[in-house]
C-alpha cells in the first residue's frame, strides 16, 4: 500500500471504531416500574358487579343497584351458593354457582325458580339464567370488568356470545 493510503485508511478506521464502541454498545433503557401496584376498587366478594366504592366514572349510568336486587332474590333461592348479575341494555345476564351437592337433573328446576324471582324483581328486563361453569366464569368476569372501570361497551361482544349461549333459557 502506498503511503497516502495508509494516512487516509489509518484515521478512518480509528473514526469508525471509535463510532462503534460508543455509538452501537449503549445498552437499552428499561422502563421504570412502579414501586407500588396501582390501587383497585375494592369489590363485594359475593357480587362482584357491586363494588365497595361505586363512584366509577366509566359507569356512572351503570344500573348497579338492579344488578344488586337480582343478585340478592337469585342467592335466596335454595340450591344457590352465589350468583353474579351483568345488565347490557334492556338484557339481565345472570350466572349461578350451585350446591356441589345438588343433583344434576335438579339444577334447570333451581335456574327456572331463579327465573321467575329475578323476573318478578326487575320486570322491566329480559333476563337470562345459567349454571355452565364457562357462562358463569365468563359472567364473572365482565361483571368484574365493569367493577374495575372499563365500559361496558368494551365487553360488546362478550356479552353477545353470553346472550347466545343461554338464549334458550329466557323468560
């Protein structure tokens, strides 16, 4: 190599090596965590749907104190150990947790008695009863939802997919 290309090469290679090991080593910004866990309202353990503190602004018009009452008529009926309640317009979604110790066939006869309380306790709506385990967890957790603050409109097609799985069960 002849000499003005080594004083040209020599200085560049320095520029880029120099560019490189600071330039394309620094090490990536992690985000902050939090040091405390963000608070959550405080829910009523045998209803989720009622909140300890209703003051949710996404849900303000939220008809909670109906989603009470039925919640309150369904865990009378004997047969039930608890029960969750949604309410989507004009349309009550209510899951029922049974007695482990009732018999199977016993348990459309407790949701037709749940039924007709929660009818005659909110008359104005169409409500829908089940029992299935995967309709009462998926219940519970638009009901929890809307306890955390998230509208209900977020759960359209959620409670769409409720509303067809126990569609048959409506008076």
């Amino acid at each position: 190599m002849d000499k003005t290309k080594k004083i040209l090469v020599l200085p560049a290679t320095l520029l880029l090596g120099t560019a490189l090991l600071f330039g394309g080593c620094t090490p990536a910004k992690k985000p902050i965590e939090p040091t405390q866990p963000a608070p959550t309202a405080p829910t009523n353990p045998t209803n989720p749907a009622n909140p300890a503190n209703p003051n949710n602004n996404q849900n303000q018009n939220y008809p909670r104190e109906v989603a009470d009452r039925v919640v309150d008529k369904a865990n009378g009926v004997e047969g039930v150990r608890g029960s969750t309640a949604i309410i989507a317009g004009s349309n009550i979604y209510l899951g029922l947790d049974l007695n482990a110790n009732l018999e199977k066939n016993r348990s459309a006869e407790v949701e037709r008695r749940v039924l007709d309380q929660v009818k005659n306790a909110a008359p104005n709506y169409t409500v829908m009863v089940s029992s299935d385990v995967d309709t009462v967890t998926r219940i519970r957790n638009v009901a929890q939802g809307i306890t955390q603050g998230r509208p209900i409109s977020s759960f359209t097609n959620e409670i769409e997919d409720i509303g067809n799985r126990i569609q048959p069960k409506t008076k």
